[in-house]
C-alpha cells in the first residue's frame, strides 16, 4: 500500500522511469538474421545478453536483409519509432558488395545521423570494411566513412560489426557473409560494452526526455 502511495504521489516521472529503453537496430540481413532460425538473430540475442546483465531493454529488429544506406535512409522514420531511445545503426555492408560509390554511402548514412541527432537520439554507428575484392582505391575512400561521421556526428563508434566473425568459416554461413548462431553470440559478446555505453547515455540525467 506504501508502495503504490508513493508511486501515485510521484506521478507520471515514477511510471516513465520504471519503462524499459527501447533500442531500435536499424539494419540489413546482418541485423534481421538471414538465415538463422527464430530467436537467433542479432536483436534477439542482444537483447537477451543485456537482460542477463540487469537491463531492463527492448532491442527492436529493424533489419532489412539486401538493404543499402539509401533503403535505410528512405524508410528510416517508420522504422525508428516514436518508441525509440536510441539506434544500433548497422548498414553499409550490401553498398560494398554492391560498389556503390562510397561518396554515396557516406551522405546517406550522414542524412540518417542528422536525421537521428534532430531527434535526440543517440547512436552507435557499426562499421564496415570494404571486400578485399573491390580494390585498394575502394578501401581507402569506403573505410574511413565510419570513423569520420561517428566523430562529426558525436556518434560512437563500433569500428567493425563482423570483428572476429568475418573470414572463419566456423562461424559463417555457406555463404561465407553471414553469421552463424555462434557467430551471432561473437558479435554481441564483442559489441555488448559498447551498447551498454549507449545505454549508460540515454539513462544519464541530461539525456532524459521531457
């Protein structure tokens, strides 16, 4: 009885810091699980993580497998929500393999930050590396992209989604690009400090929404 008196008595603050943080990871097949059975992929596997360690968060899977930076861009404000605390953004991969020019894939995904800082939602921006295959001259104008906009932006910066899954065929799919389930658990194990960073700034005091 205590309990719900002082709750009534804080009003709405009490009940809107007692929600969970919603993370929405806006993505391609990486994000959305291609070919992984249900409950396997990134969003889920992620979010089971940060609830075995005490967060009270809801990872959205907003993943669009064979998406590019300008699918995610064209259909970035339905696919992050009102609902939305903050954004895994995870694309760039298929404009690679694809050979878009990288000076395309930059202003996309530095419309999408705009678009995101506009919101106040903060953000963790997953790297890509160019294939081997598309060339040195390639590399060195596809590479830097993420770096240079998690810095212009005050995005942070998650240099490489695929870090220690990309190239052992263990942890891959026949198809050698996707992820396996164990690959999966690599991926979260490695990239889970800094989403729990991500989620250290939304919760600060000045980071909370009116």
């Amino acid at each position: 009885m205590i309990t719900v008196l002082v709750a009534a008595a804080m009003g709405p603050m009490a009940l809107a810091s007692a929600a969970p943080i919603t993370l929405v990871a806006l993505g391609d097949s990486l994000t959305a699980g291609y070919g992984l059975p249900p409950g396997d992929g990134f969003p889920d596997k992620l979010q089971a993580a940060l609830k075995a360690r005490g967060h009270d968060v809801i990872v959205i899977d907003a993943g669009v497998s064979g998406d590019t930076t300008s699918g995610g861009l064209s259909r970035l404000n339905w696919s992050v929500g009102e609902k939305a605390d903050g954004v895994i953004l995870e694309l760039g991969a298929n404009d690679a393999l694809r050979g878009i020019r990288p000076q395309e894939t930059r202003r996309n995904l530095a419309a999408m930050l705009d678009q995101l800082k506009a919101r106040g939602l903060p953000v963790l921006l997953a790297g890509m590396i160019a294939p081997p295959n598309m060339g040195p001259q390639y590399e060195r104008e596809f590479n830097p992209i993420y770096p240079d906009l998690a810095e212009e932006y005050g995005a942070r910066l998650y240099p490489f989604f695929l870090d220690g899954v990309a190239g052992t065929p263990a942890l891959n799919q026949s198809d050698g690009m996707h992820p396996t389930s164990e690959g999966v658990d690599v991926i979260v194990s490695r990239i889970l400090p800094d989403v729990e960073a991500l989620i250290a700034e939304i919760t600060a005091p000045e980071a909370r929404k009116d």
